[in-house]
C-alpha cells in the first residue's frame, strides 16, 4: 500500500489511491499521469472513498521540483513548497 511521509513532521497518508496530478495554469486538475512521484506533477495519496470518522481522506502535495532518490520502492523528493517527502510502496 502506498505511504506519503512529510519528513519534517511525520505527516502524511497511507492507501490504495496514488496519484501524480499534473494541473493547468488555472489551478485544475489537468490528468492523471502516473502512480509515482515525478517532477512537474503533485502527488495524492489516500483512500479511494471517504473514510468514516476520519479527519482526512487523502494527503496532497504542492508540485515536485526535484526527485532526490529513487530506490524502486522509496522516492525521496522536495516539493515546491519546500518540504522533502517519502514516498514507498
């Protein structure tokens, strides 16, 4: 199962949905473009359905600016906001 990790604070999500989101100039969600981090896209991770008596369904990331460490099943990588995440399957 996917996991997102901020590594400043532990933050994140866990879950079947995995997404790389690439957007428009306008803020919207241009497509899908895969199921890992890459540089360009946000990454969504979380439930596919809204979980009961949760505080949150998913974790999103701003856009990745840099892929820091790819081994297969971890990807380490800042995002435009200028955290470091850890993504692994």
């Amino acid at each position: 199962m996917p996991t997102l990790k901020r590594l400043s604070d532990g933050m994140g999500d866990s879950g079947a949905r995995s997404q790389a989101i690439k957007w428009n100039d306008d803020g919207t969600v241009k497509s899908i473009v895969g199921d890992r981090p890459m540089v360009g896209c946000s990454m969504l991770v979380g439930s596919i359905t809204a979980r009961s008596y949760s505080y949150q369904d998913y974790w999103l990331t701003t856009v990745i600016t840099e892929i820091v460490e790819d081994t297969g099943d971890r990807v380490l990588f800042k995002t435009k906001s200028g955290n470091t995440y850890e993504f692994t399957i």
